[in-house]
C-alpha cells in the first residue's frame, strides 16, 4: 500500500461513523412501520381512508373459509394410511383369520381322534377287563387327557378397574406368575383336576405371558381368570391360607386392587386336554461314562462316578 492510499484509508477511517455496519438494524428500529403502511394509518386516523366494501370482506371470509378448508383435508390425508399400508393390514387380518380357522379345526380333529382312540381301547380290552379299564380311566382323569367333574373350588381374579387400561401399571394387571403360584397351590393343597377359563392343565401345561395377555398352552386368556380345581373345597380353602399362596391372595387384593373371588362349588365339570404327546430321552453311546473297572470299588461316591453321588460333589463333598 502506498503512502496515498494509506493516507485516504486513515481518512475513510477517521470520517466513517461508528455504527456504518448496522444501517439495516439503525433503520429497522428508527423506522419499524414501512412508509406505506404509515401513510395507510394516517389516512385511517384522518378519515380521509376509502371505506371498505362488502365485496372484499365477502371476499376474505370466502378466502378464509377455503384455506380452513384446505388445511382440513390435508390434515385427513396426511393421518389416513397409505394404500400400501392399508393393504398389508388387510392381508394380515385375513391369514389371522385364516390361521384361527385352521387352529380351530386342527383341535376339533385332535378331540375327535382322542375319543376314537379311547373308544378303540374300550373295544380292545373288553368286558373281562373291568378293572384295567377303571384304572386306564383313572389315569387318563388324573392325566388331564378325559373330561372331569365333581364338587371343588373356584377362584376368579379379575384385574384392578382403571380409567386409562392402556397406560395402566402392569402390577394392577393379573400376570402369570400370579396363576402359576395359585395353580401349584391348589395342587398341593390336594386339587385332582384343574382348569384355567376352560383350559386343561395337566403335567405338560405351561403358563406364561406375551404382552398384555397370558397363555396357557399357546391359548391367549383375558380378565377375568377363573381357577377351577376339582377336590375337597374347605380343605382346599384352609390350606391354601395357611401357605405363601393365601398371602399372594390377600396381597393382590389389598395392594394392587386386584379381585379375588373364592367360593365352594358342588359341581365342576372341566374338560379334556385330549392325548398328550409324550417324549423320551437317551444318552447317546459316545457320550455315555465308561464303566468301572472290575477291581475298582462298587461305591460310587467313593469312586468319584456318574449319578447322584458324582453330582453332589459340586457342594465340595463327595459324601452326601
């Protein structure tokens, strides 16, 4: 830069106002209304403002009206579901359905082979053997596999009452742990036969939730959850109170809200769960131990084999 230049850069500097960068901002406070708009407003103050006419407020009412009109329609386009989506739920309803007919025939065939094959094994022992017969028919009852009924004990739990069942407290809701603690309750309490809204329990019955709901045995249930168990009721009812289930009990009612209805039934009449399939396990021939030698001692805590005594080793001591 030369000395000219620095010259008339020091006297630009010297002569420039202090606030030259913010004229927008200067302007903007000094002048907030634009001069057309102030000379509406004077004319408006003066009197001197053409009147405004029918038309035009006619005009901006309609104006109006169309753009509420407009803002509705695309509010109720943008919340209706794409046709994909619409599509998708309707295929998905439909194998639903599908899916629960299927079910529903596949257990009608299951009850109808169960009763032929009882009627088979009726037929193939015969009259002579009256006293296999009552004992298979026995078995079967304890098993779960035929129908029961007889004088017993009804239990009905029922979620606590909420306004919002949506956003509810899961503890005011009866989960499966709740009926799993009640059913093995009622069975030691000396239950021969018990079912859960028409639902057979036997040996192979599981009890577990999926969300809101409970299954038992992949059949989902729903408030309110009636515990029919087939026995001697009032012994039922004094044992129960006596053990940690009768505590469950008066703690659902009492601090969750839930109900808990008990009564004494003279009849019950509990279904079937039809055949259950039943599976048997091996060891396989690699994986079995091999077998002591002949010198070796027989005792197997002593030897440190296989069994009850080699599991209760891991406590530390061989000798329980």
């Amino acid at each position: 830069m030369t000395s000219r230049h620095a010259d008339e850069h020091v006297a630009a500097t010297v002569d420039r106002r202090p606030d030259a960068s913010m004229t927008l901002l200067t302007e903007f406070y000094r002048r907030p209304l634009d001069p057309g708009y102030a000379l509406a407003a004077e004319r408006r103050a003066a009197g001197d403002a053409p009147p405004r006419r029918r038309i035009g407020v006619a005009g901006l009412v309609v104006l109006a009206l169309l753009l509420g009109l407009g803002t509705a329609a695309a509010t109720t386009a943008l919340r209706q579901p794409v046709g994909q989506v619409s599509e998708a739920r309707r295929v998905l309803e439909s194998q639903i359905t599908e899916r629960g007919d299927e079910a529903a025939e596949l257990q009608g065939q299951a009850r109808a082979l169960s009763d032929e094959i009882a009627a088979m094994q009726a037929s193939v022992l015969g009259s002579a053997d009256e006293p296999l017969q009552a004992a298979l028919a026995a078995g079967a009852v304890e098993a779960g596999s035929l129908p029961a009924d007889g004088a017993g004990l009804r239990v009905v739990l029922t979620d606590a009452a909420s306004d919002q069942p949506d956003s509810e407290d899961p503890d005011n809701r009866v989960q499966d742990i709740d009926l799993q603690v009640l059913v093995n309750g009622l069975w030691e309490a000396g239950a021969e036969a018990i079912a859960i809204n028409g639902q057979r329990l036997t040996s192979m019955t599981a009890i577990r939730s999926a969300g809101s709901a409970v299954l038992v045995d992949l059949v989902a249930l729903s408030s309110p959850y009636t515990v029919e168990a087939i026995g001697d009721s009032v012994q039922m009812q004094t044992d129960l109170a006596r053990t940690s289930t009768g505590q469950l009990l008066a703690t659902l009612r009492a601090t969750y809200g839930i109900g808990v209805d008990m009564s004494s039934e003279r009849r019950l009449e509990l279904p079937g769960a039809g055949l259950t399939a039943l599976r048997s396990a091996s060891v396989p021939e690699d994986a079995r131990l091999p077998e002591p030698a002949r010198d070796a001692p027989s005792d197997p805590v002593s030897s440190g084999g296989a069994g009850v005594a080699g599991s209760a080793g891991r406590g530390g001591g061989g000798g329980q």
